[in-house]
C-alpha cells in the first residue's frame, strides 16, 4: 500500500464534511499536491498502451495535411483498426457496448445510413423523410410502452444521456413557469444514472439521493420523506444499469402523482427488453405509461432497440409538458429558430438507421431476441451461483452483478481482462457485472464465461499478493472518501485519451 493510499484509508474514517475541508487543505500543499499527481500519472502510464494501442502504427496528425491524403489509404486505416476492435465484441467478449452485432444486421443499417448520408432534421423542408422516421420512431416507441390512446408525445435525441438530461431540463423549466420554483430539487436513487447528476450540475437542480434496498431498488419510504416544495420531478430506473433491479415504479410514480409532480421512469437499458420479457412471462412490474403516475420515460433505441449508436427517444404525458423542451426564439436576425433537442444540426441518417431497425426486427423479432437473452442471462446465474467464492447481487433479469465476500473482486475483474472479457467493475459496492446481449447468446459463450470466472476465482484465490493492473484504480476509486482526488483521477484519463 502506498503513502497515498494509507493517508486516504485514514482520512476515511472521519465525517464528510471534514473530509472535504481536508481534501480542500491537502490540495493547497505544493509538496503532498505534486506527489499525488506523480501517483496518477504513474497510473496512467500503465493504462496508455491500452488507450492508444495503434500509437506508432499508423500514423498521428496534430494538423492538417498539406496535401490530402489518398482515400485508398485512409480507408485501408480504417480497415485495419475495424478488424482488430471487432475481433474483441464480435465472438460476446464484452458487456454491453455492442447490443446486436450480427453482420447482415449492420450491413443493412450501412446501406440505410448511405442512401441519408446528407439528411438533416434541422431542415426538414429539405429531408422530410426525416421528419417521417422521427414521429413514427417516437410513435411506435410509445405505442410498446403503454402509451397507446394516452396522449404520448416525444423526440428523438442522440442517446439516454441527452434524453435524462432534456427530461430534468423540461421539469425545471414547467416548475418554473407554472409554480415559481428557482431552487428545484430532483429525487432520485443513488443507483440511477449518473445523467441524472450531469444534469443536477448543468441545470443547477438540487440532488436528493435515496437509499436502496438489499435487492438494489430505491426506498419508496425515503423518497416520500424527501419530497418538500421545490421538489419537482422523481425518478427510477427499469432497471438501473449497475445491478440490473427495477425500481418499485408503481409506488414512486404514484407518490409523484399524490404531490402533484413528475415522475420519470429511466427504461434507456430495459425499454426494449422489458415489454418483450412480460409478454413472455417474465416477472416484470409495471413501469410504464399504463401507470397514470408515470409523466416521462427514457428508452434507448440504440442498445436494445437494434438501432445504430446515436438515438434514444424521450416520451411524454401530454404536448404540454413536451413544450418545455422545445426551444425556440423569434428575435434572432438569422430568422425564426426553433429545435425540439440540445442540438440544431443533427444526422439525419442514424434516425433513419433507428427506424429501418425498429420496421426491419419487428415485434415477433425483438420477442425472440429478449427470448435468446434471458434464457442466456438465467445460464449464466446458475454458473455464478456455483461458485462458492462468488455471489449474485439482488435478482436481476439480463444485468448481471456479482461481488465477493473473500476476494478482491476487482482482481477477478483483472483475469478476466486476460482472458479478452470486457466487463464493468463497479463500486459501493464493490462488484463486476455483464450486460447481457445478443453476442452472449451464440453457442458456447455463456459457458466459456463461467469456465473462466471459475478459473479467475480460483486465481485469485490462490493468489492474493498480486496487485492487478486495474484492481488498483477501481480500490483507489471505491475506496476514496475524498471524491474531489477521484474526480482528479479521472480528468487525467479523459486527457489521456486526447493525446497525440
């Protein structure tokens, strides 16, 4: 253990509040301040070769060209890189990420992006076809999630974040306009998506954070006693991405309605999955817009709704709550402006993609893949039930998290990286989890992932003095009582992957 990791243990035992005058403190000594970077930095050296793998193998540029470089060439780049990142997601490697991955599946989205290339949205006079692809994504969208005959309107945006976020922007906005609230607060669980913290700091909404259960799903008992009059919206997630639980949403939303509030229900990860698992009978609560509660629901269309990465939908009860998303402005010289997202140009070609999905899997289609993948993710349970250094957090459907009451999970997570799996460490607490998809239904991968978690946990076992690669950035991470060196941490992996 290093100095800086035993100062953090120490700090750890004291009240927060200290903590963070400590951390304030620690930071405004040269000495202490310069070799903690020195740490990080150490740490990030070891983690460049696995951001910047083609680093001297092709080519860099840190400006443009003089003369442009042929097109053959740079395709043939391309090519290269293409072929070394899809040999790793191709044969189910890795969590998530790559939601379908069939290649006559992506052949055909190629060609449907090719022929809408040019499309803008923005200029829907221009593209109407775009407008087409939109309303009726949003359209059948809604229709899957309850909202048939219920007044449900939308848009299209560029991803669950981008939806999470313009829901809280569209709360804020309504709790102004109609109640005179300016100190918003939200309520949401500590599992949910950090897009809803990007928006508590973009919007300025005040967080109000809630416990969960043993099973992962948020209080009802403390969201009722969080609620006061700024309160403008709740939120739950179906289910939440680290543990993969549902939120018990019938209680929530209809808190949410009892107070005369919104309630939002984040579907990004299940959306597409959870009305596909009920029909086949699957224990799945309601979360949808069948529960009068419910007044928004993200859902994203690229993960999966089989769509290319860029598109998510984000619904509403009623137009009149859809308008506080809207901008518009009727005073710019440039002329009228209006747009229903954060964005003015958008690619209209990746909402054509999302709609060629959704028409080309159809509704039989996406009932057989959720078939394929539950059938999958109920293997793989079994598989880490019977590890007896492993065990599963909560009762999860296709997101599947699993922690250790004797090793250090994180260096299970480190051999599993040896062995070419991609899986998502997380902490509080501290655990693994695989994001079931189609890739994990091919033949043979569900059990050659419990082969070698198996093998990893006897590894580890038999092996405790080794220190990992990763296992000690996610330690430092989950570890960490001062969140500010966290934050510090992870700044310099973003400046990382920027550098030439």
């Amino acid at each position: 253990m290093s100095q800086t990791e035993k100062m953090l243990k120490l700090l750890g035992k004291l009240h927060p509040s200290l903590v963070k005058f400590v951390e304030k403190r620690l930071k405004s000594i040269p000495s202490l301040s310069q070799k903690i970077d020195s740490e990080y930095d150490e740490i990030m050296a070891g983690l460049e070769s696995s951001v910047k793998p083609y680093k001297g193998k092709f080519d860099s540029f840190t400006r443009i060209p003089e003369a442009g470089r042929g097109r053959a060439e740079i395709l043939g780049e391309m090519e290269a890189m293409r072929a070394q990142e899809e040999s790793h997601w191709k044969d189910g490697f890795v969590s998530g990420a790559v939601y379908h991955g069939d290649a006559e599946h992506i052949e055909f989205l190629n060609q449907v992006y090719a022929i809408n290339s040019q499309s803008n949205p923005l200029h829907s006079d221009v593209w109407p076809s775009a407008a087409k692809f939109e309303a009726e994504i949003v359209a059948m969208t809604a229709d899957m999630l309850g909202g048939a005959g219920q007044g449900i309107f939308g848009t299209v945006s560029s991803g669950g974040t981008e939806s999470i976020m313009l829901a809280m922007k569209t709360y804020r906005d309504r709790a102004r306009e109609e109640r005179g609230i300016t100190r918003p607060e939200m309520i949401a669980p500590v599992t949910a998506h950090a897009a809803f913290d990007k928006a508590s700091q973009y919007f300025k909404i005040k967080m109000v954070h809630i416990p969960v259960d043993e099973n992962f799903r948020a209080d009802a008992n403390a969201a009722r006693k969080a609620i006061n009059r700024n309160t403008i919206v709740i939120a739950g997630s179906a289910p939440s991405f680290p543990h993969g639980a549902i939120d018990p949403i019938p209680e929530l939303s209809e808190l949410a309605h009892r107070h005369n509030i919104g309630f939002h229900t984040d579907a990004c990860l299940g959306g597409f999955v959870l009305p596909w698992a009920e029909k086949l009978g699957y224990p799945v609560p309601p979360f949808d817009f069948r529960l009068p509660g419910v007044t928004s629901i993200s859902v994203d269309t690229h993960k999966y709704g089989y769509a290319a990465k860029g598109t998510s939908v984000i619904l509403y009860r009623g137009r009149e709550l859809l308008h506080y998303q809207y901008y518009t402005t009727s005073e710019w010289p440039g002329g009228l402006y209006f747009s229903p997202t954060f964005a003015g140009s958008r690619p209209g070609a990746l909402s054509a993609a999302c709609w060629a999905a959704l028409t080309s899997v159809g509704a039989q289609g996406y009932m057989d893949a959720t078939q394929r993948i539950l059938e999958t993710a109920n293997a793989i349970k079994d598989g880490i039930r019977q590890i007896p250094e492993l065990r599963l957090l909560g009762d999860p459907l296709f997101v599947v998290a699993f922690a250790s009451d004797s090793l250090d999970v994180y260096k299970v997570l480190d051999f599993m990286s040896r062995k070419k799996w991609s899986l998502n460490g997380l902490h509080k607490p501290s655990c693994v989890h695989l994001c079931v998809t189609l890739r994990h239904t091919q033949p043979g991968i569900a059990e050659r992932f419990i082969s070698d978690l198996r093998e990893a946990a006897a590894y580890v076992k038999d092996h405790p003095e080794e220190k990992g690669t990763m296992a000690p950035v996610y330690g430092m991470a989950a570890t960490m009582p001062m969140r500010g060196l966290v934050s510090d941490m992870l700044k310099k992996y973003l400046d990382l992957m920027f550098k030439v």
